[in-house]
C-alpha cells in the first residue's frame, strides 16, 4: 500500500468520510479552534512590525461563529484543484 491510499485509510477509518478537506475541518473543530485564544499583546510580546502589517493587509485566514460553531475561511492563493 502506498503513502496516499494508507493516509486515505486512515482518514476513512478516523472520520468517516473519504475528502481530505473535510477530514482536515473536522480535526479543526474538535483539536484546534476550542483552544484559540483572541491574541492580548498585554499577555504576551506585541507581533513584529512586519508580522503585523503582513497579517493586518493580506489575512490568509478568517475564523468567525456560524450556526454555533467556528468556521475557517480561506482567502488566501487559488488552489490547484
């Protein structure tokens, strides 16, 4: 079995379901958002200047509450599909 089908296995066999990008979503909602934590340069060191201004023109990511859960949106580069 090669690395494709055996990762493929796997994400039928965890999530049920055969779209990687679902699978992807799903990990998300139970791994990831619950942890995420609105960022306090209070609490922690401010951003860099450059990290800042890149994140404030080009956000690669929004995350926002739909029907109870959060949703990542993508807006970033066109993908290859």
């Amino acid at each position: 079995m090669d690395i494709d089908s055996s990762g493929f296995l796997v994400i039928k066999t965890k999530y049920g379901v055969a779209d990687i990008d679902t699978a992807a979503e799903m990990y998300m909602q139970t791994n990831v958002y619950p942890f995420l934590q609105k960022y306090d340069p209070f609490k922690y060191f401010p951003y860099p200047s450059l990290v800042e201004k890149q994140m404030e023109s080009n956000p690669v990511y929004r995350i926002h509450k739909k029907n109870n859960q959060i949703i990542r949106d993508y807006y970033g580069i066109e993908s290859f599909d």
